[in-house]
C-alpha cells in the first residue's frame, strides 16, 4: 500500500489587511444567520439537514469561508527564486548570424 503524504497546513492571513476585516465580519454574520436557520430547521431535538433555507445558509458561509483562505494564499509572501545569468555563448552565435546575413 502506498504511504500517504501529510497535507500542508493552511495558511493563516494576516488580521490586519482590509480584506481579511471585510471577509471575517461576512462570515461572523454568515454564522448567526446559519444559527438561526438551524434552530428553525430543527424539529423534535432533529435537525432538518435537507431544508432549502439551512442548506443555502451552510453554502454562504462555506463560501465566504472559501474566499478567505484564497485570500490567505494571495497575501502569502513569496520566495522568488534568483536565477543564475543566461551564458555567453548565444550572444556570438547571434551575432555570426546576423554578420551572414550581410553578405
């Protein structure tokens, strides 16, 4: 069997960027509306998960949810790696080719 490889941990975005403010206020709102759905998708201690109103509150929240860890991924800082210099060679190869076209 083959061994599994243990998934990367998430990144967490940075708290104090505009966007990550905008897109926790939407989900901290997204969880008490989906709260409420819940008590009232819930029947005999049950919960109703096949109701209309509690499935489109769960996908907004996982939306919005989505949306930040994108968000977290596009604030990551990057590691540019620093490439070596392009040798010498191909320049007067370039320029042999230019001086026959000369002639």
């Amino acid at each position: 069997m083959a061994k599994s490889k243990e998934k990367k941990p998430h990144p967490k975005p940075p708290m104090d960027v505009k966007t990550v403010i905008a897109i926790n206020k939407l989900i901290e709102d997204r969880k008490g509306k989906l709260a409420k759905r819940k008590e009232a998708a819930t029947k005999d201690g049950k919960v109703n998960r096949l109701d209309p109103k509690l499935r489109v509150a769960k996908k907004r929240l996982k939306r919005a949810q989505r949306k930040l860890l994108s968000e977290a991924y596009r604030l990551q800082p990057h590691k540019t790696g620093i490439k070596p210099p392009a040798p010498a060679a191909p320049a007067p190869v370039a320029a042999a080719a230019e001086g026959e076209k000369k002639e």
